[in-house]
C-alpha cells in the first residue's frame, strides 16, 4: 500500500512539473511582448500621428502586466483555497 502512495506523489509531481514548465513557457513569451510592447510604443510615442497606436499599446502594456502578475501568484504562490472569478 505504501508502495501506491509513493507512486501516486510521484505521478502528481510528474504532472505538477508539466503544468509548470507551460506556466514558465508561458511567462516567457509574456515577458518578450512586454518588452517588444514597450519598445513599439516609444516609436509610436515619437510619431505624431500614432496617437491611437500609442494608446492601444499602453492599454497592452498594462494588460499584459496585469496577467503576468496574475499568472505568476496564482501559479507560483498558490492557495490551497481556489481562487473566485
């Protein structure tokens, strides 16, 4: 009995660190639009006439932040409690 236990963990860790690493994968291509966001918004900062493209990406901008943030508490600092919508 003891032996199925052990291997119950050790398929919840398998699965856990399957989950993760697409957590991480994730964030990373999070992380590369911040950063390609930022940049395309001080070109568009710098034309006059790419005001609404300035804007949309500032709303981006901090969109992405936002779920970053998220994405990160929720995965790497999780409750045991689920979390309400």
């Amino acid at each position: 009995m003891a032996s199925d236990t052990g291997a119950r963990r050790s398929n919840e860790e398998a699965a856990h660190e399957l989950v993760m690493n697409g957590v991480s994968d994730v964030l990373l291509n999070i992380e590369h639009a911040l950063s390609r966001a930022k940049k395309v918004r001080v070109q568009a900062a710098k034309a006059d006439e790419e005001v609404n493209a300035k804007l949309a990406l500032d709303d981006a901008i901090d969109a992405l932040e936002k779920t970053r943030k998220r994405l990160m508490q929720d995965a790497y600092y999780r409750q045991e409690a689920l979390r309400l919508l």
